[in-house]
C-alpha cells in the first residue's frame, strides 16, 4: 500500500506538471497568435527569437508613434566563400568580414609570412550559430507593432528559465554607413560650408549619394555625402597593410557636367559615432588637415585614385576605388583608435563628388554624382565592402630543430 504522504506528494508533482503542460501550450498558442492580427506590411519577419538588435529610428510624425529597424538571423546558411580564387578561411570569419589565404613564403626556419585578403562590410553581415554561420538581414515595422509582436510570453518565460534566446535586451545603434544632404540655400558657399545638413540617408534607407546639383526646380544647391565605417578590427595590430581598394555597387548615376570636376574620391571621416548618422555629421565627411569639422576646406585630402563619373554612367554597376598611401594610412587596425566614434579599429571612409571637393560651383541642372547600395540591402551581392590585403609574420608550420622536423605541434624524428 502506497503511503498517505507519498500520495500527496505525487498528487502535487503530477498536478505541477499539467499546470506546465498548460503554460506550454498556452504559450506557443499565444506565439502562434502574435502577429496573426498584424497588417501583412508589419508582420516581422522572423521569430522574435532569431532577433539580434532593434532600434528605433524615426519617431514624432511616423505612422504610430515611430519606425523600428531590427537585425535578425535569416535562414540562408554562408558557407566558406570564395574571393578572386581564394577559399575563405572560415576560422577568421567575424560578424562583418571575410579573410583569405593569398600566400605563405618562409622567413627563416621559425617563422613564415603569411599574406591575407580580408572583405570588411559596413554593417552586421553573419552570425554564427553552433558550427554554422548564417546571413543577417535587417527589416522594419511601426514600433507599436514591433512592440506588440515582441511582448514575452509565458512560453517565453519558461524559455528563460531553461536559458534559452528569447529576445535581443540590447538596442542596436545602426550601421553608421549613408549619406547627409543640404539643398536649402540658392548659395553655394552656404550649402558647401554648412556646419549641419538638412537631412540624412542611412536607417531604413538601402542607398546613399555623393553628389550636387543645382535645381532646375528650386534654384537651390544640393550636396549628398557619403559616410562608409567599417569595423577592421580583425587586421591584427603588427599586420603591414600592403593594399586596399573599396568597392560600391551603383544604382543610379549622372554626368550633368562632364568635365574637369565630374569624378568621385574617397575621404577620411569624422562623424561623432561609427554606428548611426546625424546631420550634423555633414561638416565632418572629409578634412583638409586630418582633424574633425573641416569639410568646408580646401584642399580636401583624397584617399584614392579618382574615378570618372563616365565610368559609372556607361560602365558595370559595381565600381572600385584603388586606394593611395593616403587612403590605406586611414585603415585601423585592431587596437587602433578610430577618427568616428570611441571603438578601436574602426575605418572611416566617405565619399565625395569633384566640385564638392574642390569648392567649384556646380551650376548644372542635372545631378552630377551616384547612388549606391549600403549595408541595408539585402544580402551582401550589392554591400559596400573594403578589401585589405595585408602580411603577418607567424610561426612557421614546419620547423627544423636539431634532428627533429616539427609539422604543426608533431614530430618526426630524423635519425
């Protein structure tokens, strides 16, 4: 016969385990129901649990109460890749950057010299789950529905309690990569030198210019200028940076004027933080001595070759920079301190258009510049990326000493 007590006792653990059966399913019926009410436009796109960041972007005038951007986790699995017939080598992978092999040659019997290429992009790229790394993508919604889709639920609380993901607890800050603009003034020195834009081009936006123009419509001068930061930090701080170029994909180009002034160059920049983009960032997109608030200045220290508008107009989308000593005493290394923000390793670039930089008016009706793809859009086929090619001196993977040939921490013994 079973004893009084125990009966209680298995009475209460069978009644707690039925009231957890309930909670369970109470929950994942309540997960099932977020968002079934939601207009289809608002539905995220994803489990809350396969969000890694949120933040909200534009509020006051915005369909209910304000804009939410948030990165989460797709389903498409990245694989090692490839870059100019080089395998990737995943163990180097980070958050926003590819690294290749490109060769090794011996220093001496210790040491060898190892040559990369990394692809940095501008915005969070991948995210490694277990042994796989994954796509990251960004979405947006109204945030009173961001909200209401992400609101825990008991099955998430029972989540918690078992430690699992159910919702990023820090607010992402944004890819600081876009573009500021000016067209309010029929001046041109009060739209060159301004101290603030008018507007800003990043969050949610998945295109940037460099650009001006006078309008044919308003009289007034405008100037797009592009911002690019990328986190380099995953060049270590003894590499010798032997190379770089930067690469954008062009959705949209015009040669109003065709001629000493229609190209395109890189900048050094200075905007106040590497992870979001604020009008007054627009006096720090370049500089004439290597220090903030500059841009109006002449003459504009350039990073790289310059490229033709011609080329942009008739050529291949994606069009690349080439960039000079300058342009690659620009590149941060991990450790380094950065010229847009308080977080080492940080490079920032821009890009501007000739008469902007040379302080020459634009007088042509028709837009003299382009419009690029950044971070925002859709997998990385289109991303802005920097590629750096760079040498570090390791211990070599096949050692002589003595008698002995080491390969990797083995041995073979040479008698």
């Amino acid at each position: 016969m079973i004893n009084p007590d125990k009966k209680t006792k298995y009475l209460i653990r069978g009644i707690g385990l039925l009231l957890l059966l309930v909670l369970i399913f109470l929950g994942f019926w309540f997960n099932k129901k977020s968002g079934a009410g939601e207009a289809e436009g608002l539905k995220l796109t994803v489990s809350k649990d396969q969000i890694l960041d949120y933040q909200i972007i534009q509020s006051g005038n915005q369909p209910a109460g304000g804009v939410v951007k948030y990165h989460y986790v797709s389903n498409q699995e990245v694989p090692a890749m490839f870059y100019r017939g080089l395998k990737e080598d995943i163990s180097k992978r980070t958050s926003n950057s590819l690294t290749f092999l490109e060769s090794v040659t011996p220093i001496n019997d210790k040491l060898q010299k190892e040559k990369y290429i990394s692809r940095f992009y501008s915005g969070p790229t991948f995210q490694k789950s277990g042994n796989k790394w994954y796509q990251v993508e960004t979405a947006t919604t109204t945030a009173v529905s961001f909200y209401r889709q992400t609101k825990l639920t008991v099955l998430d609380h029972v989540k918690e309690f078992f430690g699992r993901p159910v919702m990023a607890d820090t607010i992402y800050s944004g890819a600081g990569d876009g573009s500021a603009e000016k067209s309010n003034s029929d001046v041109w020195a009060t739209t060159h030198d301004a101290t603030t834009g008018e507007t800003v081009s990043n969050d949610p936006e998945t295109t940037a210019n460099a650009r001006s123009i006078l309008s044919i419509l308003t009289g007034n001068y405008g100037i797009d200028r592009a911002f690019l930061p990328f986190d380099t930090s995953a060049i270590p701080s003894d590499a010798t940076i032997t190379n770089a170029t930067l690469t954008v994909y062009t959705t949209a180009a015009d040669d109003g004027l065709n001629d000493t002034y229609d190209y395109l160059n890189v900048v050094q920049t200075f905007q106040a933080s590497s992870a979001t983009l604020v009008v007054g960032d627009y006096q720090d997109n370049g500089s004439d001595n290597g220090t903030e608030a500059r841009a109006k200045y002449t003459p504009i220290q350039v990073g790289a070759d310059p490229l033709d508008l011609t080329g942009f107009v008739t050529g291949t989308a994606s069009s690349t920079f080439t960039l000079t000593a300058t342009g690659r005493g620009w590149i941060k290394r991990n450790g380094e301190a950065q010229t847009c923000g308080s977080t080492a390793g940080v490079t920032c670039l821009g890009i501007r258009q000739g008469n902007d930089i040379a302080n020459i008016t634009n007088d042509s009706n028709v837009m003299t510049g382009i419009t690029f793809s950044t971070s925002e859009e859709t997998g990385t086929a289109q991303d802005p990326y920097l590629a750096v090619t760079y040498t570090v001196a390791a211990p070599s993977k096949v050692v002589i000493d003595g008698s002995t040939i080491k390969i990797d921490g083995g041995t073979l013994k040479i008698d």
